[in-house]
C-alpha cells in the first residue's frame, strides 16, 4: 500500500507517523513545498522578540531524522502541481531543480494548509505574512535592518489571534507598533465586552488600535488608512486571516464545501473516498449547530491526522465535531474561548442565556490573586453549554479546558455547580469560578433570580424601570450608571417605602450582592432584575464606555 500526504506540518506528519506506527509495511511519501516539515507555527511570533531566542528551536523533525526513526520519503520544496484520480498519480515539480516527476499513490491525503490572506492595496508586495519559516526569516531579516535604515516601526493588518501576538512581540523587541482592524473590535470571535479588556491590555502596553477601519495603500515608510490618514510604518505584516489552501481539491474536481473548505465526512473522506482532506484546508463540523466550519487550530489538524491513519489502517475512527477552542497570551493577560459568542448565537436565533462573573483566580486571603472575567453562553430551553470566555491573569486555561470538557459531555450550565474542582487556597477557591458560574444559572434557571444583560439596560429604562445601586458609598462615588438611585445593601430593609414604584434593575459590582438585593425584593412584592455581572461588566461593555466610568 502507497499513500501520498500533500503537506508536511502537522496533520500531514501526523497522519504519517502515525500511519507508520499501524503499518510497517506502508510505503509513504510526504511531500512538503516550504523547506520545512513538522515545525512549531503557532511559536513563530515570539521568535520576534527573542522569547523563543533560538530559531532552530521552532524546528520540531528534519526530513533526515523522520527517515531514520519512521522509514518516511519526505520531500521539502516539492510542490503538488495536480492530481489524476483516475490513474492514481501526482505531479511533482522539485522547487530546487525545477524537474517534474510523477508518483502513484493507493491513498492520497491533502493537507497543504492555508494561504494568508493579503489586501489587495498599492504596495502590498511591501508587506509580509507569517506563516512558516521562511516568513518567519523575511520578518527577521526586514527587523535585522535594511538599506532603507533602521526599522522602529510596524503595522500589524489584522487583530487575531496571529496579529495580536505579533503585534505584543513586536512591541517587546521595542517597535512602535499600529494594529489596523477592519472590525470594531479586537479579537472577533470574542463578544464586544470581553474584547475591550484586551484592547486596554494592548493599549496600555504601548500598541495604537486602529479599529473599524482598513488600508487603502502601503508606502515606503507609512500605511494609508481608508480615511487618509498616515501611520507610520518601516514594516508591515499581513494578519488578516487564511483561507484554505483548494487549489488542488478544485483542480481535480472534488467537493468543496459552504465554507470554502474541502468538504469531508466522519472519516476525512473527501467526495473521492480514496482521498483524504484534514488540517486547515478541511471544513469541520460545528459542535452546536452541526454545521461546516472553518478552524484553523494545530490540535485539531494532529487528531485529525490520528483519524486518517486510523481509516487507511482498516481501524475504526470518526473526526467528531470542534468547538473552536482556542487561547491567547497578550502581554500580561490571557483571553480564551471555546464554542458559539453571544453575538453568535443571536445571529442564529438561538435564544440564549448568559452568565457573567468576575471570580479570583485563587483564594483571596492566599496572596497573588487576580481577577478573571468568565462568560458561559447556554441554551435557554434545556440550559445546555453552548460557549465560554474568559479574560485574566492567570488560571483563565484551567477555567476555559474545564468548561469546553463539560461542553462536549453535552452538560447543562447548572451541573457546573457539582463538578468536583481540585482546591487549594494557591490554586482555586472552595467555590471556583467554574462552580459559581453554575450556581448562578441554577438561580436564574429555577426561578430565584433574574437578569439582564449590560446591552439591555437602555431597553428596560426607556421601558419605565429604575436602577438601584446596591454597592457601597464610595463604590457608588467612584462611578455609577447613569440616573442611578442608590441605596446600600445593607440599607435596603430601612428604605423599602423610599424606593420608586415600578420595575427594578439592581447591580453591584459583579453581581453577588445585587442577588441577595434582588432576593429582598421579591419577597416584597417588586419586579426586579439583576444586572448580569454588574459594575464590573457594564463598565468595560461599549455601553459603559459611551458615558464613561465616572457618571
């Protein structure tokens, strides 16, 4: 048997050492167009700023070392030109030599990835990606100096997950460094509250945001903004985004899928099930809707790889669904997610609930705590998980691999309040932020309580109802929502009488003692709700920041 993997990184180099591992006997060639195979992507932006100081470090196998430990035939800079399904066959072009060559295959696997999405501005050919080691070489050859002189500046294109990190070790190696994204946002999978808390991280480290606007050109030292407007600019680097790499797929006539991936099944199978389609070229399957999706992760293109070699090795395997779940070191902070947004699910009509708290990292009184914004999006029919947030300084990962773990079990958020957390006071709390999460929507779910969201507020005042700060007198001095009566929780018995007629939205600061106001006053007859995680959610919403933390 003879399997031919277009691709080298990591699905490909999965599949074929994993293949091997089933099958001695297995002729496989590995056919790789860059000059490198199994190499660490997602660590080439810290080479940047020398985190990552060695950058043969990023180099994970040689093609030398893969022949001796897995008996592998891989090829670098030997692209795929086409694909006969009939005759079994691939043309080969050897980037070296230019010579053409042509091998059979029983099984053909494709995994060549993505290509960078580039604008198409005057003077992108200035610009630079960052997607292998040759990018990765360009960028640092550009920052080691050029004839034009010293580069002391950088526009990133793009505020994902790539730009963003390129952005911060940019900024580390000492650029003035412009981020230019095109939405109204940092970060778009996140929902518009989480992402301001990385964009204060951004800007307090010294990075300008430029946000809902685009290039219109690329000078020699200067990016054109759509409004005319001039940054300055001794490099630029293109994070825009991928798009899968279909050239081949398409060239030979297979299915491409709603997303513009190649459309695959359970099994990676594309439409000719003699060959296979996994990684970043691949459409997945959404873990909520069941839809196609595009996901771009390194984790999923390794067990997709896994699966493949189970399939061709007569072993039983399905891909299963994604959730998308994916993490982000910004300078000090850490933004993680997994699964559907809020904005997300609104879009789709899925009528939503959403929980959010502000929980120490670790136990209070146990030094070093640090506070963690969560988000839980569920389903409101049967409260089941449908995504996570989380934005913080530490144990955001531990938060966010917990929550995503109880999303693929298919929980509801409620049974979050059982699970059974390692705890001690330097790592957790005896209630840990994944607990309260739970108890929270067991309130809201059973009836005791109920809430709004920070975009709801205008809606329910200009509907008739009051707000009521229940916080503190200095809490209340420091900022407040606008027109807000304020009445301390502890108070609140004494002033019943005092407070308008009508409905309530009552808020403290992330949500806590707001409940127990809450609990008060229904038990005294009023219609009242609890604005979801307070001051210290609608002051980092859009909303907070259109009137301005001191009201």
């Amino acid at each position: 048997m003879k399997i031919v993997i277009v691709g080298g990184v990591a699905g490909g180099m999965s599949t074929a050492a994993r293949l091997r591992r089933l099958d001695e006997a297995a002729e496989i060639v590995v056919l790789e167009r860059s000059g490198h195979v199994s190499f660490a992507n997602c660590g080439l932006p810290y080479h940047l700023s020398g985190t990552i100081a060695d950058r043969d470090d990023l180099l994970l196998q040689t093609p030398e070392g893969l022949r001796a430990r897995f008996d592998l035939d891989v090829r670098v800079r030997h692209e795929v030109t086409a694909i006969d399904r009939e005759a079994r066959t691939v043309t080969i072009v050897d980037l070296a030599t230019g010579r053409e060559s042509v091998e059979t295959w029983d099984h053909l696997v494709l995994s060549p990835g993505a290509a960078p999405f580039v604008p198409d501005v005057p003077g992108k050919e200035r610009g630079h990606t960052l997607r292998n080691i040759e990018d990765l070489d360009g960028l640092v050859a550009a920052l080691d100096g050029t004839p034009g002189g010293p580069v002391r500046s950088a526009v990133v294109v793009g505020a994902g997950f790539i730009g963003l990190e390129a952005a911060e070790n940019l900024r580390e190696r000492g650029l003035d460094v412009t981020v230019v994204e095109l939405a109204d946002q940092v970060m778009a999978p996140l929902d518009a509250e989480m992402a301001l808390r990385v964009a204060d991280e951004l800007t307090a480290h010294g990075v300008a945001l430029e946000l809902g606007t685009s290039l219109s050109a690329v000078g020699e030292h200067a990016v054109t903004l759509a409004d005319g407007r001039q940054v300055d600019a001794d490099l630029v680097l293109f994070a825009v985004g991928v798009r899968p790499d279909t050239t081949l797929a398409r060239g030979t006539g297979l299915a491409i899928g709603p997303r513009g991936g190649i459309a695959v099944d359970e099994q990676q199978r594309t439409s000719d099930p003699r060959i296979f389609a996994l990684g970043d070229v691949a459409e997945k399957t959404d873990a909520v809707d069941g839809g196609a999706a595009l996901v771009p992760l390194a984790n999923l293109a390794n067990r997709h790889g896994r699966r493949v070699a189970d399939v061709i090795a007569g072993r039983p395997a399905r891909s299963g669904v994604t959730q998308s779940t994916a993490i982000v070191k910004v300078f000090g902070l850490t933004a993680a997610m997994s699964g559907w947004s809020e904005k997300r699910a609104r879009a789709a009509g899925v009528p939503v609930g959403v929980v959010h708290t502000h929980a120490a990292s670790h136990a209070g009184y146990y030094p070093g705590a640090q506070a963690m914004a969560l988000k839980v999006v569920y389903r409101e029919s049967d409260g089941r998980l449908l995504g996570v947030q989380a934005i913080g300084h530490e144990g955001v990962d531990k938060r966010v691999d917990v929550i995503a773990t109880a999303m693929r079990a298919g929980m509801a958020v409620e049974a979050l309040a059982d699970l059974e957390l390692a705890y001690a006071p330097p790592f957790g709390s005896a209630k840990d932020p994944v607990n309260v999460v739970g108890y929270v929507a067991e309130n809201r779910r059973s009836g005791l309580d109920d809430a709004l969201q920070w975009h709801e507020v205008a809606a329910a005042v200009g509907g008739g109802a009051s707000v009521l700060d229940v916080r503190t007198s200095e809490e209340h001095e420091a900022g407040h929502l606008p027109g807000a009566l304020h009445v301390p929780l502890d108070d609140l018995r004494s002033r019943l009488a005092a407070l308008p007629a009508g409905d309530l939205v009552v808020y403290c600061g992330v949500g806590q003692r707001a409940h127990v106001a809450a609990r008060l006053l229904r038990q005294h007859g009023r219609r009242v709700r609890n604005l979801d995680g307070g001051w210290q959610t609608w002051s980092t919403s859009p909303a907070g920041r259109a009137v301005g933390v001191l009201v």
